[in-house]
C-alpha cells in the first residue's frame, strides 16, 4: 500500500493561495496514473478558481518534460465548491514524445 503524503505545496497565482499534492492511486475513484488534488478558499467563482489552478497545473507539466516523456492531463474535475474551498482533481499521464 502506498503511503499517504499529508504535506502540500502551495503556490500564490493571481493573489490566490493554490494547495496541491499527489494523491495515493487508488483513493479517488475514477481518477488513474498520477493524481493530484488542488485546492483554493479565495476563489469565490469558476473563472477565478481554474484562472489560479491552470498555472500550476502548467507549472507540473513544464517540470515532468524528461528524456523525451512529459505528462499529458487525462481528466480535470472540480470535485468540492463550497463558499470557503474549492478543489479539483487532476489525472495525468506519461507520454513519450518521439
């Protein structure tokens, strides 16, 4: 069993606090490869909430680019809206660009 990873990183887009982390595979159904969670309290509306998620989801792709493989999103979904929090999820898989 994979060990869950409670520590977040978290990033200042557009005066917006972004938290993430990568989820365990397995803990959210429907999500497969490498699953991350983003979570905003600021983003009061859609438009501000993917305009401060976007940029680091960004952010991971521009990092996974390795010997010729880089992570391509397979499945985005806001998950949780409530007034004071906000989370997506995001599924990712590894593709080889030759």
């Amino acid at each position: 069993m994979e060990k869950l990873n409670t520590k977040s990183n978290v990033k200042r887009v557009n005066g917006i606090d972004v938290f993430y982390s990568r989820i365990p595979i397995g803990l959210v159904e429907g999500f497969d490869g490498i699953v991350f969670y983003f979570q905003t309290t600021e983003a009061f509306n859609t438009k501000a909430h993917e305009g401060a998620v976007k940029p680091v989801i960004d952010s991971l792709i521009d990092q996974s680019h390795d010997h010729g493989a880089y992570w391509e999103v397979t499945k985005c979904e806001a998950v949780v809206w409530h007034e004071r929090s906000q989370v997506s999820v995001v599924s990712f898989r590894i593709r080889d660009s030759y």
